[in-house]
C-alpha cells in the first residue's frame, strides 16, 4: 500500500518577527469576527473547563510547593513536598510499582480487549449487536457491582474459589485471596479488566459504524486483500480520534485506580500490597489532611498521565503505515 502524501503548504505561517506576530493576531482577530457565532456556542463549554479543569490543576500545583494543612494559610516550602515524595517516603515508591505494574498490564489489555470486542460485535445485526453491546457495557454502569467478586475470593470455605478447589482437592484450607500480598494485585487486576469495557467500548462500536464503506472497496481496487488489512490500512486509520479518546480513558482508568482496589483489599490493604497512588493520595488528602503533600502527589500523577498520553498519541500517528 502506498500512501498519498500531502505536501500542499500551509496558507498562512506565523514568523517570529514582531510584524509577523501583529499579522497573525490580526488574522485570528479577524476569524474569531467573522466565526463569532461558534465561538459563543463554545464559550459555555471553554468556561466550565477552565474553571473546573484547568484552574484546579494550576492551583493544585502551586499548592504543592507550599505546606498546607487546611487550618493555616499555605506557606512556601519549594522542592520539599517532592523531594521528601521521592527520597523519603517507601510507601509512595510502593504505590508507584505496584501502579505501573497495573497499568502496563491491564492498559493496553483493556484496550485491546475494548476494541477487538467492538470489532467482533460490529459485524452483528443491529438487534444482535445493540443487545450484545449492553452486556459487555452493563459491569462498567453497574456501580458496586465489583463486590461480587468479594464472594468469589472470599477467605472462608464458602468462598466460591476455595469452595471449589476444596472440592477438586486442590488445596484442603482456605487461601487469603484478598489478604495475602501475592494474590490481591493479580485480582485487582482482573476485577479492573472485567469493568474496562465501558467508555473506550462505546467509542469504538461508534467509531466502527462511520467508517465510509466505499474505503473498503477502494482498497479491494487498489490491493487490499484480507481482513487484517482491512484493519490496518482502512478500519483503524478511519478511526483515529476514537482511538485516541480511547487511549486516553484507559490510560487515566489504569493510573487512577483506588476504588476497586480499596474495597477488595481494604485500606490500607495488607503490606501495602495493592496500594497505588491515588490511594496514597486519599490518605494524605481526605484523612491526614496535608493538602501540599497530597497536590504534589496529584501533581506527580498528572505528569504520568501526560507523558503516557503524548507516547500513545504518537503511536496512533503509525497506525496505517
């Protein structure tokens, strides 16, 4: 397959010289002018974002420079929060591998998981694959509905795992699945995947059904000849802002989990066995109350996000080629 490039030039291409920089405000004045009606439908949308996301992040921050317990104003410390994050606090470093470990399994898992289902499903009938889609959805809508997985790790004999390897004369006593350090991040593990087929999931079901079908004959004229091509050369490069929404759901939700993990192993759990950032987060922030610590902690987290972000999109940027 050969792929047409484009190499028309851009139209306009702001210099760094002052007077070029005066043109290119005038022209961006002059478009938000004559484009004033989209820009006041967008206005609602860009306030509420900045004012609940892009402001509680520069606050969050800054506060992490400063030591701040809620009581007394915020003072400036520097690098302290940080450099006591990362030299002094053995907790946190354990929260950092056993997330990285998490996500680096059940990220790109998930996220193959989604889209490969999606595909499968997108080949149904509409009646079958809308009824399909809502099963596979359902775990990720159904609230606590995780907790049934305590029934099935439970410690005790009635627990449906120990139950029945008791049974098959496996084992003869119960194991401590969600006690014992060993097990409890494998489990967190695989309860994480059975959810992750929620907003990813959708998108790419989504993404699927506009993908103009006329490509695929195309193809067929120009040398596709199997479905793995299909895949590669016109399926997932049609796809590409789902596939980027969808990288970066699944990787906030594989750095970012804590829920699952705090009610399946507790809190803190067992030797810190499933202790992850965002639950050393919850510690500082919602019970010790050491705001500054906690927002360099978040602060940390962010970049995480960020820089596996940026490595996920550049990665799109090769699909099809």
């Amino acid at each position: 397959m050969q792929k047409v490039k484009n190499t028309a030039e851009p139209l306009i291409q702001p210099r760094l010289s002052p007077s070029g920089l005066r043109n290119y405000w005038a022209l961006f004045g002059k478009d938000v002018r004559r484009d004033k009606h989209l820009y006041v439908l967008l206005a609602p949308y860009m306030v509420l974002f900045l004012l609940f996301t892009v402001l509680p992040v520069a606050i969050s921050i800054i506060f992490s420079f400063t030591h701040f317990n809620m009581l007394e104003m915020p003072r400036w410390i520097g690098w302290e929060n940080y450099s006591k994050l990362l030299w002094n606090d053995d907790v946190f470093l354990i929260g950092v591998k056993n997330t990285l470990i998490f996500s680096v399994v059940t990220g790109p898992v998930s996220y193959i998981a989604c889209f490969l289902f999606a595909w499968l499903i997108n080949e149904l009938n509409p009646k079958l694959r809308a009824f399909m889609t809502l099963i596979f959805f359902a775990p990720s809508i159904s609230g606590n509905v995780f907790f049934i997985w305590q029934i099935i790790f439970s410690s005790d004999s009635y627990g449906i795992i120990n139950g029945l390897l008791m049974q098959l004369g496996v084992i003869y006593e119960p194991i401590q699945w969600l006690q014992d350090p060993k097990y409890m991040l494998g489990i967190i593990m695989l309860v994480q995947l059975w959810l992750s087929l929620g907003t990813s999931f959708l998108a790419f079901i989504a993404g699927l059904q506009t993908v103009d079908k006329t490509l695929y004959e195309a193809g067929a004229v120009d040398g596709v000849k199997n479905r793995w091509q299909e895949l590669w050369f016109i399926t997932l490069p049609s796809m590409r802002p789902q596939l980027m929404f969808g990288a970066v759901i699944q990787i906030t939700a594989s750095l970012a989990v804590a829920d699952v993990a705090m009610a399946l192993a507790g809190f803190p759990s067992v030797q810190y066995g499933a202790h992850t950032i965002v639950t050393h987060l919850v510690d500082y922030g919602t019970i010790r109350f050491e705001m500054g610590y906690a927002s360099a902690i978040a602060t940390v987290l962010f970049v995480m996000m960020l820089g596996s972000n940026l490595i996920v999109q550049k990665l799109l940027k090769r699909v099809g080629e």
